[in-house]
C-alpha cells in the first residue's frame, strides 16, 4: 500500500486499480502521500541504476559520434566497471535501452579491458604549481608529458621526480580504441564502455525493417487510422529494401497490425518515402 500511495503521482490509473483491489478504499488519490522513513530504500540497487543510466548515456554518445542511427541493431556492448557483479541482471535493459544484440560485464582489472587502449593521464596545472616548484615545476611538466610520472600505493603523485601535491595536477582517464571497429567512451563515475560498431549485412537488414516499421506507422497516422486498426501494407522499394522486408516480416507486421502483406519494387505511380540510410520506399497502407 505505501508503494502504491507513493507512485500514484507517476501512474495514476494502475495505481488506482491496484488500490482498490488491496484495500477496496475509494481511491489512492485521497490517501496521504507516505513519509520518506516509509518508503523502501535500497542503496545498492540506486547505486546500480545510476551506473545502468551512465553506461546508456555513453554509448548513445558513441553511436553519435560514429552517426550509427539508434534503430540500426549494433552487436555487442562491453561495460567495464570496478564490481561488474553489482550490474548482473541489468543486461536486458542495457540491450534495450541502447539497441545491442549482446552486453559483457568485464571487470576493470582483467586483462583483457588493457586491450582496449584506455589509459590514465596526467596533467600539471603550472599556476598552482609554480609557486611551490619555482623554476622545477617545467620539470614536471615535461615528465607529465613525456611519460616519467607515477602514482604511489599511498596516493602520492610523482612527476619528472617532483612530488605533486592534491589541486598541483589533474589525473584522469582517457578512452584510446583497441581498433577500427570498436568505440570506447568513459564512465563519470570510472570504467568505460566498449562498443562494437561493425555493422554486419544481417544487422544492416534489421535497422532498415525497423526504419520501415517507424515509416509504415506515420502512414499510419497521415491515413487517420485508429491505433488498433488492422492494415494491409504494400511495401516497395531496392532490392536490398525488399530482402529486409521479407526477412523481417514477421516483426515488421507484428510493429504494425498488419495482417496482408506484400512486398515488390517500387511503386513508379506512388510517392517515395525517406527511411534514412539512403532508402527510399513506396507504401500502400488501408484498413484491413
């Protein structure tokens, strides 16, 4: 009942339901809204989704970056964190979340997350330093750039065979690229995502059923027909249109509540629409 009082604002319906059902009271809306002390708190599990939130944000920024649309089906995401444990059973939202057939949890002293050219970098910030080193502080920065720098057991940060103090230097990671085909991306909170950007003829054929599928469902709505209603679509276009058209057709007529279906070359006589990608297609959609 206290979950139900405190996610009435966000699903006021559901929460309806389940209130009278639990209570047969009058409604959930005329209850009090519970005390925070009520409420169920799970650190680790906030803890986790915050993480989940990241590893989505970052790999949306890589899909950017490499123009990798967001319907287009990538391969494999690989996250690597500190305590890859706490994110087991997140996989599925990952996935969905950010369009991936598979997501790996690899801890971040494994061998293999070395492979992905992530490193750390250290930067002297000569304004804070200078007062303290004098003239040694371009020591410093020549051995912060040159490589000649080190990080002690106890924190301690040595550069150029000067000890840097905390606020004197800037250490951060940076995301490298293990090859061509993979996108690395950095975590605020530490760890990085790896993505696998090689787009294969069979996930190229997936993105363009689902470029269809957001086509056929604004020819939906232009046409004015209601949510629920059956359609029979028409689909023409390239070749390579009418191969992911058929392949997928389970999935496209499933999106769409189509229940007759065809698909050929493009209509000469209709109207192309755009999918993106550089295809292009004629439909025919009616009630069924």
């Amino acid at each position: 009942e206290t979950v139900c009082r405190a996610t009435a604002p966000l699903l006021p319906l559901t929460t309806e339901e389940i209130w009278r059902g639990l209570t047969g009271g009058r409604s959930v809306h005329l209850a009090d809204y519970p005390a925070a002390d009520q409420l169920p708190a799970d650190d680790a599990l906030v803890a986790a989704m915050d993480t989940v939130r990241e590893v989505c944000s970052a790999t949306s920024a890589l899909r950017k970056a490499r123009s990798l649309r967001n319907r287009l089906p990538l391969s494999t995401l690989t996250v690597v964190v500190a305590d890859p444990a706490a994110l087991e059973g997140f996989e599925s939202i990952v996935a969905d979340e950010v369009n991936v057939k598979a997501v790996r949890l690899l801890a971040a002293d494994a061998d293999e997350a070395a492979a992905y050219g992530v490193e750390q970098k250290l930067t002297v910030n000569a304004r804070a330093a200078g007062p303290r080193l004098g003239k040694d502080v371009q020591q410093a920065i020549k051995g912060s750039k040159s490589g000649d720098w080190s990080v002690a057991e106890d924190g301690t940060v040595t550069a150029g065979g000067l000890a840097l103090v905390e606020g004197e230097y800037t250490l951060e990671t940076v995301a490298g690229a293990a090859d061509d085909t993979t996108a690395v991306g950095m975590l605020p909170t530490g760890g990085f995502v790896a993505l696998d950007t090689t787009v294969t003829d069979e996930l190229a054929a997936e993105g363009l059923a689902r470029d269809l599928v957001r086509a056929v469902q604004q020819a939906r709505r232009d046409a004015g027909l209601e949510v629920s209603d059956r359609i029979r679509l028409v689909v023409g276009g390239s070749e390579a249109l009418q191969a992911a058209a058929r392949t997928h057709e389970q999935m496209v007529c499933e999106e769409t509540l189509t229940t007759s279906y065809a698909v050929g070359p493009a209509d000469a006589d209709a109207p192309l629409v755009d999918l993106g990608a550089g295809e292009k297609a004629t439909l025919s959609v009616s009630r069924a």
